[in-house]
C-alpha cells in the first residue's frame, strides 16, 4: 500500500486517502495486525473554532457528530484504560480499538459531547483535573482566550513576568507564543500569571467547569474518569520532588467522586519524557496519554500512547486521517 502511493503528487494522494478511507478501515480490520488509536478532544460545540485566534480550537458539534457516527460504525470504543489490552487482543476480523478521550473539565464534556456519545453507543474517557469539583473554576489558558477574545491588554497584565511575543512579528501565532512563554514558567509563576489573568476578566463563570454530580453522572452513564492531575503543570519541567505530588495531588479526591480508582492519566500539555512515564508507572497508573498523533500497537509503551486531535473539517477527513495513522502505526 505505501509502495503505491510513494508517485502520487500530494493533492492527489490526499483525494486518493478521502475517498479510499472505508476500504482502508475495512482492509485494516481484516489484517492481523495488532492495532489501535485513541482521540483527543477538547471543547465540543458551536461556532466551530479557529486555529489561527484559538489556543484550543473549539471542535463543531456537527463535525464531532459525524466522527462519531464514523467511529461506531467502522471501529470498537474501548475505555482509555483498557486500550492496550484491546490492541494486543484483537484477532483479525475484529473491530480496531478506539479511546475517546477528553481533557480538561469542560462543560460542554457533559451538555454536550456525553448526550452526542450516548445517541451513538459510544463509551469514553474523561481526563480531570478536579479542579472545579467544588466551584467554578478556569484554566489560565481559558482566561487568556477570554481577554484576547475581548480585546483586552494583556501585555501590561503579563509584561511583567514574561516577554509577551510581538503581534506584528509572530502574526497568526502569536497567540500560540504568548501561550508557550506561560506554559514555560515555573509553577509559581505560572499561578500568579492566571491571577493576573483573572484579574483582567473578571470572575471564572458561574457554569465554568465540572462539580461533583457532574462527574458522578458521567460515570453512570458508562463513562470512564482518567487523571489530568490537579494543577495542570507542564511535567517535564518539574523536579522530582514536584512530580512526585502532581502525581498523586487530587487524585483520590477526584477517585472518591468517581467511585474508582484513577488508572489512566493524560499528561497536560503533553508534556512527558522517560522521567514522567517513570513517575506514572511508579503511581500505579497503567496507560498513560501524550499527544504524539500516532496509532497504536501491541509493543507501545502503555505510559507512552499517542492521541490524535481530530480537528478536521471536510468530508471523510476523519477516516482518512485515522486510516493512515493506523497504517503507520
């Protein structure tokens, strides 16, 4: 397969991927290769957002409903838990596993990606925080979002910690350097970055968040609760000490709320090394989540999987995507 398409120009492989992603899915199926993928969302709902202004582009609810009448018609929704048991599993002929997963304590995990789920069959697991299990609570992202939406001078609130990025020089990035100086802070830093922020767009909103019976009711509707640690930290650059207690830090709390132990974890940010994984597999976790956008097999590291941010618009973009990084993987 990869021989083939080796020749083929670019525009023409990509209309080749769109319009053979179900013969692909279908032919991976019947393959015996060991195989899966999990799926990494953010914020669900309407309008769609845009990657040049948005940190975390908002994914439409049409689009993410037609993923997920993709999914369940062509693969096997697995909790994030059970994904490396489902991939080393699988016989041919059967359904290729698929995590949905989400980060990040959003209200829309509940009005609105839950309900599309459940219309479908479909299981998923939810990465928390617990940060708002008690109250209205926003990331520092989602406030810096909030004040650039608005309009509003966030190099004066921010100046004095980093060096906030030209607007004229990063152009459409700039918000996504402004975002990496903070995210490269140190703890303290980075917190007093966020009451800055707060500061600057008033009080987190009333809705913002998920509470205690938002969390009991996803576990009753089948849904699995995984661990986006407490605070939020980009781990690779905590000491040992630091990781130790990001960790560990809310987790039984946010288990108590589920009615579960905590097994999975979603490195914020992404952000893991040898180091990281270590500390995981040292907690008890045992499937840990990046963001590499890359399938699956039975010989990946269980600490290490990838996600796939499947922000897409456009017919059969989703299959297509999801066909070559299976094929990859």
């Amino acid at each position: 397969m990869r021989a083939l398409l080796r020749p083929l120009p670019s525009a023409a492989k990509r209309k080749l991927w769109r319009t053979g992603a179900p013969v692909l899915g279908d032919l991976l199926r019947w393959s015996d290769r060991r195989i899966g993928i999990a799926l990494l969302h953010h914020r669900i709902g309407d309008p769609p957002g845009d990657p040049d202004t948005d940190i975390l582009p908002t994914l439409g609810k049409a689009d993410f409903e037609d993923q997920l009448r993709r999914v369940a018609s062509r693969y096997r929704a697995v909790h994030a838990s059970r994904l490396p048991e489902a991939i080393a599993t699988r016989r041919r002929g059967e359904r290729i596993p698929v995590s949905i997963t989400f980060d990040d304590d959003l209200r829309s995990h509940r009005s609105v990606a839950a309900p599309a789920l459940l219309r479908q069959g479909l299981t998923a697991t939810f990465f928390l925080s617990g940060a708002s299990l008690d109250g209205p609570y926003r990331f520092w992202w989602e406030r810096l979002q909030d004040a650039v939406d608005r309009g509003l001078d966030v190099e004066s609130a921010l100046g004095p910690l980093i060096e906030v990025p030209s607007r004229e020089s990063a152009g459409a990035r700039w918000i996504q350097e402004l975002t990496g100086a903070i995210r490269s802070l140190d703890p303290a830093a980075r917190a007093d970055a966020a009451e800055r922020l707060g500061a600057l767009v008033g009080p987190d909103p009333a809705d913002a968040g998920l509470r205690d019976e938002d969390v009991r009711w996803l576990v009753d509707a089948g849904f699995e609760i995984g661990f986006h640690t407490r605070h939020h930290h980009y781990l690779p650059n905590l000491d040992d000490a630091e990781l130790g207690v990001a960790m560990t830090e809310g987790r039984e709390r946010l288990a108590a709320v589920a009615g579960r132990p905590l097994t999975s974890i979603a490195y914020p940010h992404g952000g893991v090394d040898a180091r990281v994984a270590a500390a995981a597999r040292a907690c008890r976790f045992t499937a840990g989540f990046t963001t590499g956008a890359e399938g699956s097999t039975a010989s990946t590291d269980p600490l290490l999987i990838g996600r796939v941010d499947p922000v897409y618009h456009g017919e059969d973009a989703f299959e297509a995507d999801l066909g070559w990084r299976l094929l990859k993987a």
